[in-house]
C-alpha cells in the first residue's frame, strides 16, 4: 500500500451460494476499479453466511472458492488485503462489544432481518438478528471510511454509523465514522423469472431465476432465453416493463453501454433476438473470468498463502482498533 494515507473502502460478500450476475454486477465488478483510487479489503464473510444453515463442507469449499473468483476478477493481493472473516478473531470480539451498544429497537427495524426470517421460518436465529452488529465491527475494526452499498444494504451501513457515533460520543473518537460509497456505474440485478425481487446467489426455489458466475455458457444463455418478459414487442426501460428493463440493464453492465446505447441496439428487434444478444454478450463478458478462476481454484497452495497473508495483514490493522475499544470499555490490558 503507499505511504500517502489514501480512503480505506471495506467490502465483503457472503459465502451463502455461487456468486450470481447480481453479486458480480452489482459489487465485485465495481471493486475492481476502486484497486485503483483506495485501499481496500476484500472480505469473505463467512460468519455471516452462519446465519443460515450451512453445510460445512460445502461452505468451506464456497469460501475458498470466493477468494480464487476475488483473484480471477483481478483482485490485486499485493496491493490490498484480501481475506476470509473467520480468520481474524478480532471480527468475533468487537461484535460482541458492539452488541452493547445496540438497541433492540435499531435492529428490530431491519428489513433485511424481516425478509430472511420470513424465507428462514424454520431457523429464526438470534445471529440473523444481530447480523447487523457483526458487519459494523467489519466496517469499523478497519477504520473505513467507505463502504460500497446497494440499495439492500442501505440500512446497515445507517446502523453501523449510528452504533459508531454512540461509542464515540461516550468514549471520544474510537471509530472513524463510514461513508456509503455510491459506485459510478450501480447495477440492482433482479431476478429473471421473477424482475419484482433482486436476484439472490442462495435462491434454489428456481434456478432459472438466477445466473450463477460459473454457470456454463449454453446454460446462462438458456436462463437468459427463458427471462420473462410481457405480452408486447417493444425494447424499451419502463417501470411497466420489470423484465425487459432488467435485461437492459445486464446488456449495459456487461457491454459497458449507456441505457440509451442499449435501447437503440435493439431497435426493430423481436423479444428472442434481444434475449440471445444479450445473453451472448454475458458470456463474452464471463468467459474469461471463468477461465481464470478454474485456474486459480485449482491452485491451492496460492490460495492458501494468500489467505494466510490477508488475515495477517487484516488482523494487524483489526487488533490496533479492537485494542483501543477493549481499553475503553474496561477490559484488563495486561
Ligand atoms: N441482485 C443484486 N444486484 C446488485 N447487487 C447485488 N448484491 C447482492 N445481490 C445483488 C450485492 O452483492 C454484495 C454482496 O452481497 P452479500 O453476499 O453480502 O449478501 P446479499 O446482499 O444478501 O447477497 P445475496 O446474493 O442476496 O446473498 P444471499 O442470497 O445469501 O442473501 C452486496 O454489495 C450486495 O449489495
């Protein structure tokens, strides 16, 4: 990293499914840009991902699958600090302190809790509740100044700044206090089949509904042939058109076209012929990052080095916050 303090920009994502066109569009694909202008961590988060049941095998194989798709998206380990959450205890501790100062009132407004303890009926964990106090100790273990939102993250990002000023107000100036980062080029990806919901990597009610990043090619095209649409010809962005509008938008995301752009491709096209261009066209834009992550997925020396790397590099910089909080608070400092 330069010596020059540059912004500090904390991202993270679940290990709770195969990344989808959302998670890609809608973050990674942005991350990769802010390499450039801030220094950045890149966060597994598999001890949110607890939050529903897991297999344990399988999560262990999504987590380290995470972080080969990290490097396949260019993802620079030399330059910034890619990890996995579970490796640095400090996240586990500061939660806990945090936890503290958090009003149940505060989280009972979540709607992210809302939504997962209505699809989760079965398994309404106190961890789904509290999730909120685990990813502000994230943002501020690292002293963050900016944190890449979407819209469903929103509220999060307002109660991990409301969390961090409370303990500043009583202990002086612990935390920096996060701003939400607003890529330029923002993308919500909804769901093919169903374009009223944002398309989610732990949907498996209906897999058409969702395009995995490692889907092979003729099966990202065959989802994308069958996205819904509506009963009239025409290709163009309307709130009257949630299917048509959604597809566009994944053609300007991958294409790096302007909306504008985008429409006017499509001119005098039918409904199948729009489908197939842009389907083509995410395959285009994933085959290489595909291709990269079969490489480095099969590679697991490198991945486990740099996972051993980034939890050093991560746990330094986590342990001088979670010092600071624990002398604050009370806790002997032996
Ligand atoms: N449909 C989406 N469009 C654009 N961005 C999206 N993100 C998620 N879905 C879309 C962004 O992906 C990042 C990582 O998300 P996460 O893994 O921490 O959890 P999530 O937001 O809950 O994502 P999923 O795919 O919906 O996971 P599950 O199914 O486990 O709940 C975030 O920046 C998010 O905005």
């Amino acid at each position: 990293m330069s010596d020059e303090r540059r912004k500090i920009i904390y991202s993270a994502m679940q290990p709770s499914g195969v990344p989808s066109l959302g998670n890609y569009l809608g973050a990674l694909k942005n991350w990769k840009y802010l390499q450039d202008d801030y220094d950045c961590l890149f966060a597994v988060a598999n001890m949110h991902a607890l939050t529903v049941r897991q297999n344990p095998t399988e999560l262990r194989k999504r987590t380290r699958d995470l972080i080969a798709l990290f490097l396949a998206i260019g993802l620079d380990p030399e330059k910034h600090i890619i990890y996995v959450q579970s490796d640095v205890n400090a996240h586990a501790e500061i939660a806990w302190i945090l936890s503290c100062f958090t009003y149940m009132g505060e989280l009972n407004r979540m709607t992210q809790f809302k939504d997962k303890a209505s699809k989760h009926s079965d398994n309404i964990n106190a961890g789904l509740y509290t999730y909120p106090v685990l990813m502000a100790g994230d943002i501020l273990l690292y002293q963050s100044d900016l944190v890449p939102v979407g819209a469903d993250q929103k509220q999060h990002l307002e109660i991990c700044r409301d969390i961090a000023g409370r303990f500043n107000s009583i202990y002086g100036n612990v935390f920096k206090i996060p701003d939400p980062y607003i890529p330029k080029v923002g993308a919500r990806i909804m769901g093919l089949q169903n374009p009223e919901r944002k398309m989610s990597k732990s949907e498996s009610d209906n897999l058409n509904n969702v395009v995995y990043i490692l889907d092979e090619p003729n099966v990202i095209a065959n989802k994308i042939k069958r996205a819904v649409t509506d009963s009239d010809t025409e290709i163009r962005y309307g709130e009257d058109k949630p299917g048509i509008s959604n597809l566009l938008n994944i053609y300007c995301a991958v294409t790096d076209k302007t909306p504008d752009e985008a429409v006017n491709d499509f001119k005098g096209c039918g409904y199948g012929e729009f489908k197939k261009s842009v389907g083509e066209a995410v395959v285009e834009h994933m085959r290489p990052i595909q291709e990269s992550f079969k490489e480095y997925s099969s590679d697991k020396s490198y991945i486990d080095k740099v996972t051993k790397e980034g939890a050093q590099k991560a746990s330094y910089l986590a342990n001088k916050t979670l010092n600071k909080v624990k002398k604050k608070v009370g806790y002997p400092m032996n």
